[in-house]
C-alpha cells in the first residue's frame, strides 16, 4: 500500500496523538512500532520517528497494518475520539483512492475507492524477500492503475501477479520442474496436477468438475486478453474499465483459491 506524504503526516499526527487521538510516549511508540522493527534510542523526537517508520513501510502491507492497529477500538477506546480519527485519516486517504471503513464486529478495513475489490492472502511463506515484494507491487498496482485509467496496463499486471503465484507454488512441490517459457495455460495445468486439482478426478461432483473446467477456461482467457488488450504486447483492442476490473478480480480469486488450496495441502501433510 502506497500513499501520499500528506497521508503519512496524518498518521504521524494519529500515532503521537499530538493531533487527535490517544496521547503516545516514547515508551509507547517504541512498543507500537517495534514490532515492525523500529526502536527510538532517543536522538528523535516523537513525531520524527514515527515519520521515519511510516516513511519506510510506505509501499508495503505492513503500512495497511498499521493504519489498521492506530484505528482499532483497542488502540481508540473512546467512540467519538475514533470517529474522529477515522475522519482524520481518511480525509488523505481518499486523494490516495483508499478509505477506512467498519468491517465485520466494528474492525476498520481499509479499501480501495474504485477498482478491484478481490484480495487474496499474504504469498507463499517459502516465498522470498523479492517475490513477497513483486507480489505487493503487483497487487498495488492493478488496482492503482484501473483507478489512474491505465487498463491495459492492469490487466498485464494480474497476469504477472498470477505467473508468480503459480510460479511459487510449483517451486514450492518440485525441485526440478521446467524452466518457464511464458506460456501461462501450460504452468497453470501443472500446478493443477500438483494440487490435485484435475477436473477428470472420478471422485468428484459433477459441479465441482464444472468449476474446475472453468479454472482452466479462466487461465487461458487471462493469458489471452493480456496479449489482446495489455500493455506487453503490440494492442489490438482499447479494453475499458469493466475489463481491467474483470481480468484483474479473475486473476486475484484464482491466486486466492491456489494459495489456500496449496496451504490446506501443506498442512495436512499432503
């Protein structure tokens, strides 16, 4: 998650308390941003070091985490004092096209404005340091550019952000598996076969075969309408927000559905 300077002040101004909120000390801020890897040895001031943290986990998903932990009821106990703090940051968020809203028990979400609205978990935890990296850019940046109006660009963004999840998971259960040409259908069919995911399985319901026939359809539309309508090749068509928004939700619910599929496995030893 990216966001402006203005919105980084902002949540200087939440985290001191200087402005709105819940007074912090230094003890305070220590133990708030310590667990994202920050200490104050006392050469800062309050307010610089948290604009130094915030600074630094700018672009990551660690920065949503945070903005999440300084509007959580835990954190703002006092209903009113929380409404305003809310307000405060999601007065710069929204220039960021973000906002914080009340999820499921009164926990703050924050969400995009416009755009995509499927997410799917953190990548592989054998991932490492650089693709957990290109995964985040990729996610920002598909729902960044349908809100700047740069749908092909989107849409070769959700086919990268698919090529590597299935690139992770196959690198996950086999040591020697072929070197990736390009040809996203065919990474895709061996993932499947790995996960045990092929719809020819005797085992299976019917509509569940259907569903997983689907998957496959889904895969090569993505591949498809990226070489047709996105920015890594010669364009032949203009695609338009629906279709950004379509191939960029397509790509995120199957690498949500491959990933939790991959993890059950993992966990059950399989």
């Amino acid at each position: 998650m990216h966001v402006s300077r203005q919105t980084l002040n902002a949540m200087v101004d939440v985290a001191t308390g200087d402005v709105i909120g819940p007074y912090r000390t230094h003890a305070d801020l220590n133990a708030l941003l310590g667990q994202y890897g920050f200490q104050n040895d006392g050469l800062l001031t309050r307010r610089d070091f948290v604009l130094s943290a915030v600074v630094k986990l700018n672009g990551t998903p660690a920065l949503k985490a945070l903005i999440l932990e300084l509007t959580h009821p835990a954190e703002v106990k006092d209903v009113r004092q929380r409404v305003d703090v809310v307000a405060h940051l999601n007065h710069c968020l929204s220039y960021d096209g973000f906002e914080i809203v009340s999820g499921l028990r009164g926990a703050p979400v924050v969400r995009a404005l416009s755009g995509s609205v499927v997410d799917f978990p953190d990548p592989l935890r054998g991932s490492n340091d650089d693709a957990r990296q290109f995964l985040e850019e990729q996610r920002e940046k598909c729902d960044q550019k349908i809100r700047d109006g740069d749908y092909d660009g989107a849409i070769t963004n959700a086919r990268s952000l698919l090529e590597r999840i299935l690139q992770d998971i196959e690198a996950a259960l086999t040591k020697d598996g072929p070197e990736y040409d390009g040809d996203l259908l065919a990474l895709f069919k061996r993932v499947q076969r790995m996960l045990n995911l092929e719809p020819g399985r005797p085992d299976l319901d019917t509509a569940l075969k259907q569903t997983l026939v689907g998957l496959t359809s889904v895969v090569s539309g993505i591949a498809g309408t990226s070489n047709k309508m996105g920015d890594r090749h010669s364009r032949k068509y203009r695609p338009q927000a629906r279709h950004a928004i379509l191939v960029v939700d397509s790509a995120k619910t199957l690498a949500a559905f491959l990933v939790s599929t991959f993890r059950e496995r993992e966990s059950s030893g399989q």
